[in-house]
C-alpha cells in the first residue's frame, strides 16, 4: 500500500444511552444541590448506561453511524483502536468486540488507555498506521461507562462523569490542505494520585483495603488541567500561525465549564467558538472529545475547510493537542 499525503476525516458517530440522570436526582443521596453542581462545574444533566449497555454495545452503534456517514460498509475498515477506560472485559479488547459487532471481518482491533486524553492518542496512533501505508481506513472509538467505576457516596465525583461513545472514520488522502496537521501528546505519572480508576488486579493498600472506584483530587486536578489547557491552546495557535491557518473552533475534553472558561479567557480566544455540551452529558473520559466532535459537525458548526483544535488531558496524568483541518 502506498504512503499518502494526509490523513483525513471521513465520518463520525455518537452514542448515548437513553437514561438521563439530572442534578436532582442525586438530592435524596448526597448532600448537593442543582445549583452547587451547576456553578461549580456547568453540568445540569448526563446520561446513564442501563445493565444490558456497555462500552462495547455504545461503541458499536457510534461506529456504524460513523462509517455510514463516511460513507463506507464496515468491510472497508482495516483497524479499530478503542480508547477506554472501562473495558467490557480485561481480554478480549472492547475494540475486538467493536469489530465482531460490526462484522468487519479479521481486521486488526486493540483498545488503549490513556484516561480523557485516550481518543487523541488513538487518533494518532491511526494517523501512523495510515501514514506508514499499514491501513486505508482506520475506525477510532471513544467508549466509556464511568457510571460503573463511580462512588456514588462521594459528592465530589459522582455529579461529574456520564456515559457515551464517538466514533471517527479516518482514511488516506492525497489532499495536502486537509487532514491531520498537527498532533502533541505527553504524559507523566509522577501525579498519577490526582486520578486514579482501578482494577481486579490493583495491589491492596498497605491497609489491606480495596479501592473499587475512582478517586480523584478535584482541587489538584482542577489546577493542572487549567493550566495544561492554557499551555496546549498558546502552542497549537502558534502552530497554526505557522502552518498558515486560523482556528474556527476548539472542542476541548468535556470536564468542567470553569476550567475551559478560564483558559479561553487567558487565550483570549472567542467563547462562541468553543464546543461545550458537558451541560447535557457531563465528563465522558475517552469519549468526550468525539462526542462533542460528531455533535459539531451533524449541527454545522464544523464546516469543509475548517480548521479546529481537539484538546484533552486527563489521568495518567496524560494530555494532548491535535489540529485537524476538515
């Protein structure tokens, strides 16, 4: 297969599941407030997987109407990465399930994990494949149910996540002037305390104690990810200068209406061109960004020959930018 010139989108889908859970409903739980949750994080409602859903079963319906809208059958797919942080299963892989669901045929699948900033990483790591002449067409899945992985005796962290799934189609192009333009990834686990999900297998506390559900620092958090927000914009605008394109619209990872507010404020940056629907769905990790991506382009406000800016950070800790012109 031969190396091409740009790697592009073709097709996007989203998926939510049909149980939406308002502020109101953790009243008779915790001690909150609608009005607490909303003015401390801009969410007002987020969605719920019920028992028979799961990453795989939302990431399965996001990847159908993705491909749809690209255009394709799933028998033009070639690989399927999954960003997750909640598998349906340690082994086999949620994107492995993705693909017999989609009856894609022996094609390769493997998730990832790299928290919020997970869909970034997998968008990349499909732009290698295709640009290394590997695939034609790869299927990147964002696919999360926080809701299982939630202590919903902890104000502090149950208002915040809900569950969904986006899905992108990316392809090989010889069009030098769209694509993927520009991409940024770091991580370090020196904080890795700030957030935490763990697992079957994660080593008991020197107490002998299991911890079975997220834990997370929201203070601390809060800092790094303004901070890391404000960092990814200067770089990606500069980037863009040089590139020789404007950026029309930011889609920032879906976590907290004050953060994304206070970096657009330090970047001067217009409001009315930042994707935020963390309102309607709250923090969904991986599937944040392409949630959000899918929602801007089925409304119209992402447009052929627009240039935008995904960014995301998230546990591990991780965080990353990618420009991507339509």
């Amino acid at each position: 297969m031969s190396r091409p010139a740009s790697v592009v989108l073709r097709g996007t889908g989203s998926c939510l599941p049909d149980r939406i859970v308002r502020n109101e409903d953790f009243l008779s739980t915790i001690d909150t407030t609608d009005e607490w949750i909303r003015t401390r994080t801009g969410i007002r409602e987020r969605r719920f997987a019920s028992a028979d859903e799961s990453s795989a079963s939302l990431g399965i319906i996001a990847s159908q109407r993705a491909i749809e809208q690209a255009g394709m059958t799933p028998a033009d797919i070639d690989l399927i990465i999954c960003a997750t942080i909640t598998p349906d299963l340690m082994c086999p892989s949620t994107a492995n399930l993705i693909q017999t669901g989609l009856r894609c045929g022996q094609i390769p699948s493997f998730d990832i994990l790299a928290a919020c900033t997970g869909y970034l990483y997998a968008m990349s790591i499909a732009e290698q494949f295709i640009r290394n002449g590997a695939a034609k067409n790869v299927l990147v899945v964002g696919a999360e149910v926080v809701s299982r992985v939630t202590d919903f005796t902890d104000r502090n962290t149950c208002i915040l996540f809900g569950d969904g799934a986006g899905a992108a189609v990316l392809s090989a192009s010889d069009d030098l002037e769209t694509g993927l333009r520009y991409s940024r990834l770091y991580s370090d686990a020196e904080k890795q305390h700030l957030i935490q999900v763990p697992g079957r297998v994660t080593t008991p506390a020197a107490d002998g104690s299991i911890v079975k559900y997220l834990q997370m620092n929201g203070r601390e958090v809060f800092r790094f990810a303004v901070s890391t927000l404000i960092g990814l914009m200067q770089d990606a605008l500069k980037e863009a200068e040089k590139l020789g394109t404007t950026i029309e619209l930011v889609i920032p990872h879906q976590v907290n209406q004050r953060i994304i507010d206070s970096a657009m404020e330090h970047t001067s940056f217009p409001v009315d061109r930042v994707v935020v629907n963390l309102d309607r769905y709250g923090n969904t990790s991986a599937a944040s960004v392409p949630m959000a991506l899918d929602e801007a382009l089925r409304q119209g406000r992402a447009k052929s020959g627009d240039t935008i800016l995904l960014v995301a950070f998230g546990g591990g800790l991780t965080w990353g930018s990618m420009l991507l012109t339509l």
